[in-house]
C-alpha cells in the first residue's frame, strides 16, 4: 500500500505547545513535506528530520490576533491571499494537506476550494469566546464543516468546544498528545544553577492565560518556597512579561522567583524541582507540559480547567485547585510541603497513565492511520 505523501503546514516557525507536537508528530514520518507560513526555529528541527520545508515570505500573520474582528484583517487580504497561493502550489504532487495551527486551517481550507485536496486539521484550541472571537469562531466552524475531511482534536474538552460552537461531531477524532517514553537523565540543581530548599517550577509560555501571576500571588501566602518560570512571551504578549517583573517587584518576591526564559532542558529541570505548577486560568485544549511532569516523576498541581483534569485522572495522577485562585493554590502548595506524601502516592499512577496513554509511538500511528483513511475514503 502506497505511504500517502502529506503536506504539513504550520503558521509559525517559532517553538510552542502545538509546534512541538508537530515536531513529535512528523520524526520518522515518511513521504511529507512542510511550509511555514513565518520562519523560525521549527524549520531546522523538521529539517533535521528529513522533510523538505518551505516558508513563505512576508506572512507576519502575528498580526491578527484570535480575539480580533475579521475586519482587521481585511488590510492584510492581499497578502493572505499570497499566502493561499503559496499553500496550493506547495500542495502539488501531495495527498493530504495536513494544517496544524489555526490561521494555517483558514488559510488552507480557502486554498482546499481550487485545490481539493483532503483536509485534515489539527486543532490545538479551545475554540471559545476566551480566546477567539464571535466572528472568527463561526468561520472557523463554517470551513471545518464544509472542508475539512476530519478535525483532530487532543482532549474531550476540545472536542466538546468544537461541538458546542457548532462543529460537525461527525469530524472528530481524539487524539492525545504523545511524548517519548525515555526519561531525562537526572541532574542535581547546583549542576543546574538552581536554589536549594523548597522549590516548585511553573513551565509554559508568558501568557495571561497561562496564570503565572495568580502563582506569584499564591507566593506571598507560602514564605520560604522559591520558584522557577521557564518560558517566555511568544506571541505579542511582552506586556505580560513586563507586568510580571513588576509584580515581582512590588510584591518583594525578587529573591524567590527566577526567570528562566526559553529552555531546551525542560524534562531535566522538571526531575529538580519538588513540585510542578500547572496554573492556567482558563482551558486547557491539552498541556503537555503536565504529561512531562508526570513523566519525571514529579508530583503535579493544576488548575481544574480543560483537559488538566483529564489528563490527571480526576486527580488520580496529580492535585486539582480551583482555577484563578491564588487562596486555594498557596493552601495546596502549603500542604504539600507540610506532607508530600499525599502527593507522592500519586506519582506512580502519573507515570503508568503517560505510559498507557500519551506515548508519542501511539500517537503517531494513530493519526498516520487517520491519514491513510483521508487520502483513500
């Protein structure tokens, strides 16, 4: 049977959750190619893989934002319109088009309409008013019901969110995120530069969602505990950063919070620090970051918002807070250090649940699968 050749398509080049899922997603994948619609670090890590990438030119699609009315693209049409060019050339002598971020499904669902390729896209999103708006919801709706050939999705959560903003559920198909099995080698924390005594670690990018502040608050609840952020502002969020050194400031936290920025030893820094913080206030479409936690082995606390309680078992596999509260956070942290056992006992099932559950191996023959469907219906 004939590998169906894929034309992957990613709207940045820059390395953040969905990018590297795709860079998981495409190791040892065969006959696939990729375009970018920005450059960026990700294209010499797919490169590096073996699939011939492309980036377009001038997209600087950075500049609509998700919340935006679609008229303030309308400025940018011309060069959208480029960009739908560029997608239905480098679609040529492919099978499937294979959209992995949101602006590259709008672009590659109008493309779809000369070109008529299958269609699959990979939605990354809770697709709801927190964090798109009205009108860019309904055409992102409209074209995944009239276009794509199937919609996949990395949690319930964000499967019931396509449905409820009225996607087809007929489209559907959950598929969680993967990440390798083989664990960091450990390092102790002065090979790593990190502070010693009580320390817990919040590991995703700059964003008000994200609820690094509402961790900085909860700081001021539990004295003595230290805390690494490892992450930066990605996407045209700097105002947040800017807002959370000043809040370290004001809230006399400068000896106890250090910036990390961009990290390429997460899973290492994960296994050093006593505690992993996963605070975002509103919902997780996955949050792989809590599937390397409990691959390290360390104990996890997270917000009850989205997928975290489903990738946590309920709280089997980890501890659940109300989110968007610095009260109940600073109560968890507190009782962890008072007694990690509670916390501890639940390690163990973590690492079974990643195993059984998010291996990158399974993931990769389950959408390879999908694929295969799409290109011969």
């Amino acid at each position: 049977m004939r590998v169906p050749r894929v034309l992957f398509v990613n709207q940045t080049g820059v390395m953040s959750g969905a990018e590297y899922v795709l860079a998981n997603l495409t190791l040892g994948w065969r006959e696939a190619s990729a375009l970018l619609l920005e450059g960026g670090p990700l294209e010499q890590v797919l490169r590096e893989q073996g699939l011939k990438v492309s980036v377009a030119s001038g997209a600087k699609l950075g500049a609509i934002r998700r919340d935006q009315s679609l008229f303030a693209a309308l400025p940018l049409a011309a060069r959208l319109l480029r960009l739908v060019g560029a997608i239905i050339s480098a679609s040529r002598g492919h099978d499937v088009v294979y959209a992995n971020s949101q602006k590259a499904f709008l672009l590659s669902a109008l493309a779809s309409i000369a070109d008529r390729r299958p269609l699959v896209w990979h939605l990354h999103d809770i697709l709801d008013g927190r964090h798109f708006g009205k009108m860019q919801r309904r055409l992102q709706i409209f074209l995944a019901n009239s276009r794509a050939s199937c919609v996949i999705v990395p949690s319930t959560a964000a499967a019931d969110a396509f449905t409820a903003a009225g996607g087809r559920s007929d489209l559907i198909r959950t598929v969680p995120n993967g990440i390798s099995l083989t664990p960091a080698p450990p390092l102790g924390r002065r090979a790593q530069g990190l502070p010693e005594g009580p320390l817990i670690g919040v590991f995703s990018r700059l964003a008000p969602w994200k609820g690094q502040h509402v961790v900085l608050e909860a700081l001021t609840k539990v004295p003595d505990v230290q805390c690494i952020l490892v992450g930066s502002a990605l996407f045209g969020e700097d105002d947040y950063s800017v807002r959370l050194t000043g809040m370290v400031e004001q809230l006399g936290l400068g000896d106890r919070v250090h910036f990390l920025g961009q990290r390429a030893d997460v899973p290492a820094l994960m296994q050093a620090v006593d505690a992993v913080i996963h605070p975002s206030v509103d919902p997780e479409p996955f949050g792989l970051t809590l599937v390397e936690a409990m691959l390290a082995g360390t104990p996890v606390i997270a917000t009850d918002a989205g997928a975290s309680a489903e990738i946590l078992d309920g709280g089997k596999a980890g501890t659940l807070v109300a989110a968007n509260d610095a009260t109940a956070l600073a109560d968890s942290i507190r009782a962890f250090f008072a007694d990690r056992q509670p916390f501890l006992d639940k390690v163990a099932r973590a690492r079974d649940r990643v195993k059984a559950v998010y291996d990158i191996v399974t993931m990769r023959r389950t959408v390879s699968a999908i694929v295969a469907k799409v290109a011969s219906p």
